[in-house]
C-alpha cells in the first residue's frame, strides 16, 4: 500500500468540523488499524490503494515518535483504490484520532464486502458511486493503477489485466463510457512505455539459457 502525505481529502466529500469530532468507543492502535485497512481492501480486490492521512511516517510504515505527543489537527483518512475499472476514494474524519479513522474506513469496507456477498458487484458499484474519485489529488493517475498491476509489470500482464477489466467497464456489461476511457487511456500508456522492453524479451534469437 503506498502513502500519501499530508493528507488529500476527496474533492467534494464534506467534511467534519474540528468541535464535532468525537472519541471513539474503542480505540485501536495505529499498527492494528493500518493492517485492518489493507487486509479489507485485499479482500475486496481493490488495486493500487493510496492511504493519505496527515501523518508523516517513517521507513517501518509507523508514525514518528512525534505524534504521541504532537497529533495533527486534522485527523482524517482517505484510501484510494481502483476496483473494477474505476477509481474510489472512502474517506473518514469523524473521530479525534487518527489511528480510528482509518480503522472507520477499514470497517466501510467490511460492510461493502457484505453487499457483495448478498448482492453481488451490481450492489457494490451502487453503493460505491458516492465514493468515486479520478485520482489522488495532486497526483497524475499513473497506467499501473488505473489496470491494478506493479509499476514494472511486462506487457503481457497489463494487457491481460486490461482484458479483464474490459469485462466490467464496458458500458455495455454495466460499467460506463468514462471507465472505458481511463482504461484504454492506461492500456496505451502501458504499450507506448513497455513496448521495448516487450521487443527484447521476444527478439529472435534471444535465449535466456544459463
């Protein structure tokens, strides 16, 4: 899960004001809520997730000695995350504490993880449309992304990825005409960036013997 500092809260979601946020019934540790977070979004299959949060961190992924003493103003989390073509964004302020906003977004996702379960991806992309976000803002959308591979993926492997986003995308299989286009923009960044590295591994000739 990369991150994303200071925190870039989703553009047109509302936010809770510093006197209304409130203490948790049962606070959780910094560790516990970061690998809740990231456990939910693996289940729910979303790629590429950003974890933004107003918290500067050190090489372990922990916050810095500082914060204990020295919390940020402004508690809130936002993950960002790609699921099936599109890009969301659930964010979470309501509580004094950092460490139990991100535990909030992980229990946002538990409760869609239940939809998808009852109802399928079709309740899912229902529930989700108040979360859609283009990107993390400040930063471009990078193809990897956007089809849910690592960044140094071959070719082949985004563009089987591609295929398999396509199925769910397409406005004629329930996605829509702006996921189609974030899709076919990334799959032809994907070619124009790996298709030499795609060239050298297929050139006659070459073998990788040792």
């Amino acid at each position: 899960m990369s991150e994303a500092y200071p925190l870039r809260w989703p553009p047109g979601q509302p936010r809770t004001r510093p006197e209304r946020r409130q203490a948790a019934d049962i606070e959780v540790s910094f560790p516990v809520a970061q690998r809740r977070v990231m456990y939910e979004v693996n289940l729910l299959h979303g790629r590429g997730p950003v974890l933004s949060l107003n918290l500067p961190r050190g090489p372990d992924g922990q916050p810095l000695e500082a914060y204990h003493d020295n919390p940020p103003d402004d508690s809130g989390a936002a993950l960002y995350f790609n699921l099936e073509g599109e890009r969301y964004c659930v964010a979470c302020d309501r509580w004094h504490r950092v460490e139990d906003n991100v535990q909030a977004v992980a229990h946002t996702l538990e409760t869609l993880r239940r939809l998808q379960r009852i109802g399928g991806f079709d309740l899912v992309r229902q529930a989700l449309k108040g979360f859609r976000s283009a990107h993390v803002p400040g930063e471009p959308e990078s193809w990897w992304n956007v089809l849910g591979v690592a960044f140094d993926a071959p070719l082949h492997a985004a563009e089987a990825a591609y295929r398999r986003l396509v199925l769910t995308a397409h406005p004629d299989r329930g996605g829509s005409a702006e996921a189609m286009m974030r899709l076919n923009d990334a799959i032809r960044e994907a070619r124009e960036a790996l298709k030499d590295t795609s060239m050298q591994r297929t050139a006659p000739g070459r073998s990788d013997a040792r």
